[in-house]
C-alpha cells in the first residue's frame, strides 16, 4: 500500500514532512528558477538560429535589445509558447515532453564530446582531468536508451523531427562559417588510409588512369577540360597551371588564383583538383608539376598537354557557347598569355622527354578548341545509330627504324582509353549503346605484334 502513495499520491512528500509547507515552497522556488533559466535559454538559441538564418520565418527574433543584445523579441516567443504547454490535459504529458528535451539536448552534447574525441581534434581540451571518449559514448547511449524506455513513441516522434531539420539545414547549406566536424572525419579516414593504401601492391589488372592536365588558360581549354574529366574512370583528376615569375613576386596571389580555379572547377561540375606553381619557365614549372602533383599513391600517371602549333595564337572560347556561371568564372583570370611567355618548340618537345624520364604517360589533345558545341554535334552523330572510334596503332619501330620499346604498353593504353570513352556519359548523352570501336594497325607489321 506504501509503494501505491508514491504513484497516486503526488503530495506524499508533504504528508511525511515535519514542515509540510517548506517542501511547497521549495518546489514554488525551484519551478520558478528552471522556467526562468528555460525561458532565457530557449530565447538565446532562438536568436542564435535567428542570426544564422537556419530556419524560415523565424530572421524577427534575430534583432536584440540594448548594449547586450537581450533577446527580448526571442523572451516573449519562448513564453507564448510555455504558456500554450499550460493547455495541454494532462501534466504527465508536459512531463514527458520536458523530460524528451533534456534527454535530447545531453545525448548530442554527449555524442559531440565523443566524435571530437575520436578524430583528434587538436581544438578539443576538455577541463575535467578525468574526461575519456568512452564516458561520452556510455551517456550518449543511456540518453538514448531513457528516451525510448521512458516514452517511445514520444523519443520517435522527437528523433524523427531533429533528422528532418539536420536534413533541412544539410541540404540548404547555409552560409556560416561554424566549422563542418563532418570535414574533419574525413580528413581523419582519409589519412588513416592513405597510410594504409600499399604502393607496392598495385597490378595492372587494377589500374586506372589518373590524369593531369596541364592548361595555360582555362579560357582556351574549358572543353578540354570537360572532355578529360570524362576519362578519368574513377582515377584522380589535377588540372595544374604555372604562373611565370618570380617567387615574390607570385606568391601573394597564389590564393587567390587557387579560389578561382576552385569556383571554376565547381561551375563546370566536375571532379577535379587544381595545382599551381611558380617557375620562372614553363618547363620548369611543368617539371615542378609532373613531379610533385598529388599524394602517395594518388600521384597522376598520364599527362595530358595541349597541341603546340607557332603559327597559330591561341584562341579564347565564344562565350555565347557556355554556360553564363562558367563565363563568369573565366572573367577572373587573366588574358591569355602574351607571346613573350609562351613555350618555344624546343621546350615543348624536352617536355615529353621530362614526362617519360619521370615514368608518365603522355597524351596530345588537340582541335578541342573547335569542339564548343560537342553535345550538339553529338546528338546529330546519334541520329545515325552509330557513333564510331578511331584507334590508329602505330608502330614506330618499323614505320621509322627505331627500337620500339614499350609498343605493346602503348597500344594497350590507347586501347584502354578509347574503350574509356566510350562507356562515358556526355552531359545527359549516353553513347554507350551506340559506339564502336574501330582499330587500325599497319599492315607492315611483325605479324607477332599485329596479333598481340
């Protein structure tokens, strides 16, 4: 009967009390200092997501008042709606919700203390000596098993309402600056197997090309660029660029031009990183590039470099044939490069030499300057059902007389990138179901190498 006064009598403590009234009053006291601090803290982080500009139609609250910037705007909509709880039937009910927030609020505080614990965050440093990451997961998991003993369908409802609005925030990207932890996991995993991944262990079976492209000016090259990205196969994509100069003289806006190849590369959708390097030559910096480019295994295999034509001065794309986010993007870099700074044939030529002395493939692109209107010319090719490759095999060694060393690996390269192609999309065009493949080889072949 005892254990039943402390379900059914809610006044049980009054009861056994000496002083009966000091128990009313202290719970008077109590509730009045938790609604206050409630009221206070529920306006503060109103006006906090106010300022932010997370939510719709709540940017009102975001204005304070006085040199402290109270949030009384914020104050009376915290209290409207603690007023509006008084309606509800049932103080149990109120109870639960209460119990739901709190509950809530110490989980993912709980689960933050965890997750910057585990990936090492260097600004994390906790005061309390005796802090471990496994006392953080041990309160994220009883908050979370509270929630669902003491009222599961209220800790579902509560759950399902903080997804949508992760969800909201995530996909509405808000502009602030508040530091993404989810930027820094994987940081965290990427380094951890970067560290793991094995050089020495990679076959051929599994190769894949990993391309740098090396560009004077974006605004000669953007289908090129497009083209290359294209290709890639999963492999890693760098576009890298030399700015001629001096280091002093360079170094103050190499920032700046790396935020522009960035907003470039976004505006172009594509999965691609930009290089930039100072040299006083462009060999020299094409060296720089072609040596030192990505990171461990990630390193680029095949260097792709634009066709060198003296008679020809490179030719900006017609605006009118690209998007107006890529045009604006191509107005922040400078003029195309005057002919006291461009590559002489002899520098061109070394510069395949530095390639295969560096152990790189090499590919010549030429004539996409005139390939603006690609998906255009694409889709008038796909009328015909058929939409063809031409692989040419060319066998150095017996057209010129020279020891044709590495042939085979370089028919199976061309090969490789032609089938590449082929299984492309292009924009919204697929090709897949309507390429052929065409190989042509010289009759004058060892029959050997013909069949290999």
């Amino acid at each position: 009967m005892k254990y039943m006064s402390l379900m059914n009598n809610y006044f049980v403590m009054i009861d056994i009390s000496y002083v009966g009234w000091l128990v009313s009053f202290g719970v008077l006291v109590t509730l009045t200092a938790s609604t206050l601090s409630s009221i206070s803290g529920a306006a503060l982080v109103l006006q906090a997501l106010s300022k932010d500009k997370l939510l719709p139609l709540i940017e009102i609250f975001a204005k304070g008042s006085g040199p402290a910037n109270e949030p009384h705007r914020a104050i009376f909509a915290a209290y409207f709606f603690s007023q509006l709880l008084l309606f509800l039937p049932s103080l149990n009910t109120i109870a639960q919700m209460t119990t739901m927030s709190y509950l809530m609020c110490f989980l993912f505080i709980n689960f933050a203390c965890f997750f910057v614990t585990i990936i090492n965050a260097p600004n994390w440093r906790p005061l309390f000596k005796y802090f471990h990451w496994t006392s953080a997961l041990l309160g994220t998991i009883l908050c979370l098993f509270t929630m669902f003993f003491v009222a599961p369908i209220e800790a579902g409802i509560g759950m399902a309402l903080l997804i949508t609005i992760f969800c909201y925030i995530h996909i509405r990207s808000p502009a602030v600056d508040w530091g993404y932890i989810s930027q820094a996991l994987i940081f965290q995993q990427l380094r951890k197997f970067l560290l793991l991944y094995d050089i020495k262990k990679q076959h051929l079976k599994f190769w894949r090309p990993q391309f740098l492209l090396l560009v004077a000016n974006p605004k000669t090259t953007i289908p090129l660029i497009s083209f290359v990205n294209s290709m890639k196969k999963g492999g890693i994509y760098t576009i890298g660029t030399v700015e001629i100069g001096l280091w002093q003289q360079k170094i103050q806006i190499i920032d700046l031009l790396r935020d522009k190849w960035n907003k470039l590369i976004e505006s172009l959708q594509i999965e691609a990183f930009s290089e930039i390097t100072i040299a006083p030559t462009v060999r020299q910096g094409c060296q720089n590039l072609i040596l030192n480019s990505g990171i461990s295994g990630l390193k680029p295999n095949t260097v792709i470099i634009g066709f060198f034509d003296m008679y020809q001065a490179p030719q900006a794309i017609n605006p009118s044939l690209i998007e107006e986010q890529v045009n604006t993007c191509l107005s922040e870099f400078p003029s195309l490069r005057e002919t006291h700074s461009k590559m002489t044939a002899e520098e061109y030529i070394s510069l395949f030499n530095d390639c295969i002395n560096a152990n790189k493939n090499v590919l010549i692109a030429r004539n996409f300057i005139n390939s603006t209107n690609f998906k255009t010319n694409l889709f008038s090719i796909l009328n015909s059902n058929t939409f063809i490759i031409d692989v040419w095999l060319v066998p150095l060694s017996e057209l010129w007389g020279i020891e044709g060393k590495g042939e085979i690996e370089t028919f199976s390269l061309t090969l490789l990138l032609a089938h590449i192609c082929s299984l492309k999309n292009y924009g919204t065009i697929s090709i897949k179901k309507s390429t052929k493949l065409r190989v042509f080889s010289f009759t004058s072949c060892v029959e050997k190498k013909v069949q290999q």
